[in-house]
C-alpha cells in the first residue's frame, strides 16, 4: 500500500487502536492522531504508542489521509457531521462499526459531497476486553473485514481502505450493507445479547455465589462476550434493532420447539436438534480452519 | 491414598477414560477393566492405554475396589440393576453423571444393601470433545467434584472416592442432590441447550453458508458446547427436566424483557442489563483465578 501520511483514528479502544497498531508494524503510515472524549484514554494510547498526538476536536482531519472512526456506532451521526467540515478535499472516511445500515443512513444525511469518500465498513473481529491497553497489532490477522461500498464510493477511496486493512493481515469481503446487518444479527449480536442474559440470570439469582462457584469451563466460553462493552453492544442493538428483533423471535420459537420436547420428555427430538447443531458447528470449524491453512487455530 | 487393586470404568470416553488414565498417573490403581457397548471403542481405550482389558457384561466387578460410571446418564438404572447381582461385599460403586438426583433414586430402587457404598458424584470438568481419544490424564487438575451423599452412604465408601478424585488433583466438595441439580440445570445445563438451540437456528437458515462464513470468535467461544455429545445431553435434560424447564421458563421472560426493551428502542435498560452482566462475569472471573492461585487460567 502506499503510505499513509496522516492517520485520524476517532476512538481509540480496542479497534482504533488495533487498527493504528497494525498499520504502524506494516509501515503504513507515518502519523497517528487519536480523536476521543477522554484526556486519560487518549494520553493512555499515547503512552502506549498506539497515537503521536491527541486531539478533541476534528481540525486535525484537514490535512489528514484518512479518518478511522471507532468508536460507540451510536455516535456515528453525531461525529460525521462534526467531522464533515474539516475534511480535506482528498481525506478518505471509514468506520468499524458492527452494523453498517445506519452508519451509512447517517453518512447520506449529513457528509454532503464527502460521501463519495466514505467507506463503511467493519471488522469480523474482535475480543471481549475494550480500551487502548486491549489493542494488539494482530488483532486483524486472517481476520475478515467486510465493506459495505455505496453506488457513490469512489472507486479510489475503496482501494485505500481495502489497501490499509490488507496491510494489517485482514481479508477483505463486500457486502450490502441490509444484507451485513442482517448476517451479523444471528452470528454475533443476538449471541451477546444471549449471553449477556444468562449471565444476568444467574447475577440476580438469590443463590448467586453458590451458581458462579459451580460454573465451569463451558459457562466461561458460552458467556466469554458478556464481559464486552455495554454502551458499544447497546449502540449495536439498537442500530440493528428490526433484525436482531427478528432473529430474537425465531430463536424463541425455537425454544419453545426444545421446551414443548423437554416437557413431553421427547428424547428424539432433543437428540436431533442437538445431533444437528453439532454437526453443523463440526463442519463449519473444518472449513473454517481448512479455508485459513489452519491459521485460525485459536 | 490407597492403592487400589481393581477399577472397573464403564463407559471408556472422555470422563471416564480421563479418570481412569488420571489414576494410573497417580499410582492410584493397580488394573483397569473397562465396560462398554462397542467393541471398537473398548479395543481403542486398550490401544490408548486407558484400560487393561475389556469386559461386555459385570462379572469382573466381583473382585474390584471400585466401580465408575461415566456412561450417558440415562442408562443409569439399567447398568445398576445389571451391576447389582455382581458387587462384591467391599466394592464401592460411584457415577460421573451430570445429574444426580435421577441418579439416587435409581440407586435406591435397585441396588439393595449395597446401596450403603454407592458414592454418587459428578466432576464439573469436561471438553466439548467425546470417546477415548478424548480423554487425557490432567481433564481434573484443579477443578471441582461435587459428591451428593446419601445418609446410607458408608464413611469409608466416602473416603475411598474422595481420595480417588484427589489423587486425580480434584477438589471434592458435597452438595445435596437436589441443590445439585439446580445449580447445574442454570450454570450447565441451560447454556447447552441455549448454544445448541443457536447452532440449529444458523444450521436451518437458508442463509446458511454465508451466515457461518462471517461467524467469528465470539460465535465460536459461545458455541463451543455445542459440539458436545448429543446423547449424553440428551439424558442430561431429561434427567434434570424440571430443573432445566423452570430455568429455561425464566430465561424466556429474561428474553422477553430484553424483546421489550429493543421495540422501545429502550438504551438505558439494555445498557443497565450489559453493565450488570459484564459487572458479575468479570468479578467471578477474578475470584476463580484468585480461588485457584491462578492456576486455572484457561
């Protein structure tokens, strides 16, 4: 990729700090300005060398590459239309948000003739600890980056984006963006909201601390994304509320398929819903693990 | 603890083989006789070095020390009621089972006088991986065994397993049955059928390919029991079914509220729910590793 000479990244947590991480280790760029609300977070990515400079506001993206904004996707509108006067006549915008329908509703509304320079897209990574001490270079690494292009986005301004995530190690994948929402809706967020309950269950259970003392490795992994950033998963919700809200209501049907089982002690149809889900997940590891070398072993 | 001369394992799969092989480490056991269904999978527990010979009926549970039973849990009755006629006078019988209060009504309907050395018990270990080429000797290092005695249980029937599963590196703790299985039907058993429920979703989607082609690491983690063994689960909810429903009953209005709060577009209270949940999983976290003097870091 050719080199970036200014960076803006707008959030600079466990994403926008990743992402200016991994862009520095591959020589991608020469100077990153970290954007936020906190003095304490962006003097800590600073430390960390995650940014060269802090900023609070956005006079800094005049001059600037590209903006990465990573922050909350709730703040999306509000921060493109801070964003939108300062921008440099040649300076690429994209995002990381986890739903695009909305990044891209907002960037419509208020990014006037800058649209043709905004690439939405999201990276397909991702763990559940938040802020710049989580950042790590690798965190994009055989890693899918899906981008969600406009009928506007100027082919150049994709290629730059395309260019920066290659050079952190990620793949990069297109899609619409209704038809992103929709796929991450069943994969990712109704699963954090899944398991954000269980644990909230069992949190204001009256037997709390005898259930958290008996909880095992398998209650560890299930609700490994329950410890992920509130205010970051409920933007998500709410952002993509029509197509979590539907896949919540399949899955509840769902439940109450396993619930009529459990109470007619139908053991046959439990075993084949289970025998279904295992194969399915057996199959699905073989090709994830055969399409990346094997790679992705963790 | 003493050695013991004789160990009849039922069931050579991944709880029951890795007991067995954790033994031996030990020097807890002198010779290890298996008993299962399959030929095949008795000649790979040999292979494997699990067991020293192979048995299809109970006669070699005349001479031994101890009997375990680490079958699917549904079978329970039916091997007690074969193993009953063959108990020598000193052998201690013992179970793996998931569940437990199943587990001693069964042994009370059928073992008769030698109900007095049956130690129920269940070892809160386990890997979404089954058979004997699962089973490894280090399954119960540092993880916890709750044992449910009964008040005909005989001290020293108690002591002789308990000192097995220390030898194995367990910690034994004791609960009665009932508390036991509604503990285990919220922190156990309702993540796997949660986690098998959202495979099965995904798994009938028409959407499927591209669905798990964008599953990541939070899908991977909070499925991974899913994976596990269908029959074994199988047994498990229907052993522990009022247990499971009246969790699964609650999870479901959990859900609903959580329905609610996404058609009201409610940010507060799904942000409320998150902090909450994220709040106890990252507490329970620090006081396991604390529990454990880091050793379970897994």
């Amino acid at each position: 990729m050719k080199r970036l000479g200014k960076l803006v990244v707008v959030g600079v947590g466990l994403i926008g700090g990743s992402f200016a991480l991994a862009l520095r280790e591959a020589g991608g760029v020469e100077r990153v300005v970290g954007v936020g609300r906190s003095k304490e977070t962006l003097e800590q990515a600073r430390r960390l060398g995650i940014i060269d400079e802090a900023a609070f506001d956005f006079e800094c993206a005049r001059e600037a590459d590209m903006v990465m904004l990573a922050m909350p996707v709730g703040q999306t509108r509000a921060v493109l239309a801070r964003l939108a006067p300062h921008l440099g006549p040649a300076t690429v915008v994209t995002d990381a948000g986890s739903t695009k329908a909305d990044v891209v509703t907002a960037a419509r509304e208020v990014l006037g003739s800058a649209l043709e320079r905004f690439v939405p897209g999201h990276p397909v990574a991702g763990t559940e600890h938040s802020g710049p001490d989580a950042a790590f270079a690798e965190l994009f690494e055989g890693r899918r980056v899906i981008i969600t292009p406009l009928a506007e986005t100027a082919p150049p301004a994709l290629a730059k984006v395309r260019a920066a995530w290659e050079a952190c190690g990620a793949q990069v994948q297109e899609l619409p963006p209704q038809m992103h929402d929709q796929v991450l809706a069943l994969v990712s967020h109704l699963p954090h909201l899944l398991a954000f309950a269980l644990v909230d269950q069992v949190a204001r259970h009256e037997q709390r601390e005898r259930l958290f003392a008996y909880a095992a490795g398998g209650f560890r992994d299930f609700t490994r994304i329950a410890s992920s950033h509130p205010e970051m998963w409920r933007d998500i919700c709410l952002a993509n509320r029509a197509a979590v809200l539907a896949e919540l209501a399949r899955y509840q049907e769902h439940l109450g398929e396993l619930q009529r089982a459990l109470e007619a002690a139908d053991g046959a149809c439990l075993e084949a819903v289970f025998t279904r889900a295992r194969e399915a997940r057996n199959r699905w590891l073989e090709e994830r693990d055969r399409g990346t070398d094997g790679k992705r072993s963790e």
